[in-house]
C-alpha cells in the first residue's frame, strides 16, 4: 500500500480557487506545459514561466511525486512561417537552430529536461486524425475557404475557463488568425487550407479534409493526448500549466477540441503564472527592454540569481525585473554561496541548536510551498535561516549539528536551485593569485600598505575578490 503523499493545493484557474492537488492515478502527476514558439530566441518572460513550473515539478518531485511532464514546441504556425519566408528558408531550417538554442538556455536556466518534448512537425498523423474525430462527432466543419473550423455552438461549455460570456459567441464568424482579439469567441481554425506561403516554407500536409497544417490550438490537444495515451493509458492531464496570456484563446480552444474529442475533462488542474515587466513596462523591442535568456548568459549573469530573483515574487503576481532587482539577487547568491561554504567545513554532528534551526526551515518551506507554490515564503525562510545558523556558528562550539543543517539546507537549496555555480579556476590564475596574496601579506608585514593596496587594485582588476580572516587571506572570483 502506497503511503499517502503530503497534501499540495495550487490556484485552479478552472475554478478560481486554491484547490488541493488530487492526481488521477498517485503518486503519479501528468503535467503539461506549454513550450516556445520557436520562431526566435525565447525572452525571459518566456522563462519566467518555465521556472514557475520548474519549480512546481522539483517540488512534488521532492515531496515523492512521479511527475511525467510533456513539453511541445510549436515549430509550426504563423510566426514561424513568417519568419521562414522572411529569412528564406525552409521552415526546417529556420526552426532548427532557434529549438537547439532554446535547449541550451533551458540548461543555462537549470531547467529540469521535460520526459518528452513534442515538436508539433512530428505530431502530424495525430492531428490529422484529431480533426477527423471532430468532424465525425458533428463538433467541426468544412468551411467554404477549404479549412476545417470548430463550431463552438456545438459545444455549450466554451468560456468555462476564461469567464467568456457565451451569449456573445458570434454563431457563423470565423477566425483563422492564430492570435485573435481577446474577448472575440468565434469559431476558430483547426486546419488551415495550404497557401502559397505555407507551400513555399514546406509548411503544408496532404489530409482527407484537404492539403493544409494544423491550427496553432489543435497542435497541444493532439500533441497530449498523444503522451498521455502512450504514458498512462489516459485521456485527462493532471496539470495543464502556462502563462495567463494562454487562458483565452489557447487553453479555452484546448479543451473545446479535446473535450470535444474525448468527451472528458483535459485537465483536473489548470495553473497559470503571471507576466514579467522590465524596468517597469511590458517587455518589448519598441520600449527597447527585450531581454532573452542569452543575453543573461552572455553577460555573465549566474542563472541562480535570476532564479532567486523570479522566486521572490509569487508566480501570480508579475514580477518586475530590474537591474537593481537583479544586483540585489546576486549578492544574496553570494550570501548563500559563504553560508553554504561555511556549513560544509562544520564537523559537529552532535547539538540542538543548528538541528532545530534546520527541522524549523524545512517544515517552513515546505508549508509555504504546499500552499500554491509560495515561493516568496519559502526563500524568506531560507534567508532567516542563514541568518539565524551564521550567529550559532558565530559563537564557540556553534558548529554543534552542522551536518544536520547542511543536509536540509542542501535539500531545500536543491529545490529552488539558488546557490552559485561552481566555476572551474584556470590553474595559471590560482598559481598568479597566491603568488600575489603572498606578495601582499609580505608588504604588510613590511608596513608598505601602498604596496599592499595596489596588489588588491591588480587582484580586483582580475575579477579577484579578497577577504583577510584570523586564518589568512581568502579569494574568490567577483
């Protein structure tokens, strides 16, 4: 008998209330999340969300979930066609290079790898015979234009997710735009008739409705109920996961064409995560604040710090990153870093005080993050808890039960995944450092503090920190 797993609620947009986690089949959660379009580089809005989920799936992991998660990439649809044509390529060749970098900045974020990720191009036969189901169950029509549309007057329960007001469906109106006005339900695109455009960027597919490629909405149903059936032998997603932009029309066509299909629910939970701002206003080109995860990269920046700083903002509050927030967010990286440098050279197995203070950071964390992912409570405890074990380790014998608090601080810092990277130090720079910290404790000794002072400009111009202790002098690299 299976022993039953702590209790995690999470926001239930479908219902618009925190809700308790109750898996279909436990310990195992399905969990679908909604990839990058890969048309471009992803922005870090774009993984704002990917870290909430992130997050999410390390937790009930942590709390000994099997989580099966599913990731698609949308290698197909109107931007990326655009783009294709725009760069004259094949769609292939535009999409490739752009799907390689996303996985390399996944890795750079510390993103856990996804069991499976579904590139909609593969996905075809599955889409086809999606649409062919609709079309059989009365659900989907053949428009006069040669593309295949979902009639949402056969569908009573559309607007359930975003709060549509049904009354104001615009029976006969169709949309075939991937992205369409909020607020303007109309029967959408399932499979769009080929163009000349679409024929050029080799974006189209022969189907018995007619030669064309799959609307942007279809893809993720197909896509998912493709995984689950082969995972789990199931229908219904655990956790359908995205961020708020997604709720209509995306998520809300989601579940007209699945439900519409299978005739059960797509999702028992539905979990969105709020936008990010730079510098105070919605990321764009035009306002000249687009970020993209490389850019980060290529700066430098330790992704731990863009994690904590995501992670100090509840993922349904928007966070604004600035970079003042950011700054902020790498010294507490650093923080983190000493302390955990600190603990690890602790020996004292034996003691209360240290033992207690990491029972208490635990029962901490995992309260705030049972109770609809509270991230911010959980890294306010973490903190509280480095301040707390600095001042017992501050006083003789306050090593006492190190290894205890080292253990829990590791398992809630590998939950979060905060703590700096490891940075492999060039042998020649180590050799020049010591060799100038040698220099410099000679120059003190001598009292040529000139000397010495300049020996600090030339470690710090190297991106060399030093700190003097009782037991000598210490570095790091900045």
């Amino acid at each position: 008998m299976t022993a039953a797993l702590p209790q995690v609620s999470l926001f239930n947009t479908l219902a618009r209330r925190v809700e308790p986690l109750q898996p279909l089949a436990p310990p195992r959660v399905t969990f679908y999340t909604c990839g990058p379009t890969v048309w471009n580089y992803a922005h870090i809005g774009n993984f704002r969300t990917f870290l909430f989920e992130d997050l999410l799936r390390r937790w009930l992991e942590h709390l000994g979930y099997d989580v099966f998660q599913i990731m698609n990439l949308t290698d197909v649809d109107d931007r990326t066609i655009k783009a294709a044509r725009q760069a004259g390529k094949s769609l292939v060749e535009h999409t490739a290079p752009f799907t390689k970098a996303f996985f390399e900045d996944r890795d750079y974020m510390r993103i856990k790898p996804a069991n499976v990720y579904t590139p909609a191009t593969q996905y075809m036969p599955q889409m086809i015979a999606l649409v062919s189901r609709l079309l059989e169950r009365g659900v989907a029509y053949k428009g006069e234009d040669g593309s295949v549309y979902f009639a949402l007057a056969k569908f009573p329960t559309y607007g359930r997710l975003s709060r549509l007001d049904t009354r104001e469906i615009k029976v006969g109106a169709r949309v075939t735009s991937d992205e369409y006005a909020k607020g303007d339900p109309s029967d959408f695109a399932l499979w769009k008739k080929a163009d000349a455009e679409d024929e050029q960027v080799g974006a189209a597919w022969d189907a018995p409705f007619g030669r064309g490629r799959p609307g942007w909405h279809l893809e993720c149903s197909a896509m998912a109920l493709e995984e689950l059936r082969r995972c789990c032998g199931v229908q219904t997603l655990d956790i359908h996961a995205g961020a708020i932009d997604l709720i209509f029309p995306h998520h809300e066509n989601e579940i007209a064409q699945s439900e519409g299909a299978t005739g059960q629910p797509f999702s028992r939970h539905w979990v969105h995560g709020e936008f990010l701002n730079v510098r105070g206003t919605k990321m764009s080109k035009r306002h000249g604040n687009f970020l993209t995860a490389r850019d980060l990269r290529e700066q430098g920046v330790d992704a731990a710090a863009v994690r904590l700083l995501f992670f100090q903002t509840h993922y349904r509050q928007p966070v604004d990153f600035t970079d003042e927030a950011l700054e902020a967010a790498k010294e507490g990286v650093r923080r983190l870093g000493e302390f955990h440098d600190r603990l690890k050279k602790g020996r004292g197995e034996k003691g209360e005080v240290l033992p207690g203070l990491a029972e208490k950071l635990e029962t901490d964390v995992a309260a705030a993050l049972n109770d609809d992912l509270n991230a911010p409570r959980a890294v306010a405890a973490l903190f509280d808890f480095v301040r707390a074990a600095n001042r017992e380790l501050d006083k003789p014998q306050g090593a006492a039960g190190s290894g205890r608090a080292l253990a829990a601080f590791e398992r809630v810092a590998g939950v979060l995944d905060v703590l700096p990277a490891v940075r492999a130090v060039d042998p020649a720079l180590a050799s020049w450092v010591a060799e100038r910290i040698a220099a410099r404790a000679q120059a003190r000794k001598s009292k040529d503090f000139k000397a010495a002072d300049a020996i600090r400009g030339e470690l710090a111009a190297k991106g060399i920190e030093i700190e003097d202790t009782p037991t000598g002098t210490k570095w790091r690299m900045g």
